[in-house]
C-alpha cells in the first residue's frame, strides 16, 4: 500500500519549505493553512525526528 497521509502531508510541508527556502508564511500561504498551524505541524514533526524524551526532562 501507499504512504499514509499523516507521510504524505509531512513531505509536502519539507517540499513547500525547500521551494520557499524555509519561509514559513509563504509555505503556510502555499498550503492553504495558517501560519501558526504551519509551526504547530513543523515542531510535530522536529519533535518525532528527536524520538521520545527520557523520563525525568534528561
């Protein structure tokens, strides 16, 4: 089967912001989101590029 839409919606956000050398309010624009929904979705993602935290804030 295909990518999953949460996989495919990351990969248009990394495209978006590659053609927009990292502008996020012409990449949010681009998307049809808003900007802060944009940076909302942009931490998700740098968050699950980091992996879980370990307990305790470490």
């Amino acid at each position: 089967m295909g990518a999953t839409l949460e996989e495919i919606e990351k990969e248009m956000i990394r495209r978006t912001m590659a053609s927009t050398q990292g502008n996020r309010t012409r990449t949010a624009q681009l998307l049809g989101v808003s900007l802060r929904t944009l940076q909302r979705k942009l931490k998700a993602m740098e968050d699950e590029e980091k992996g879980p935290r370990p307990a305790g804030g470490e």
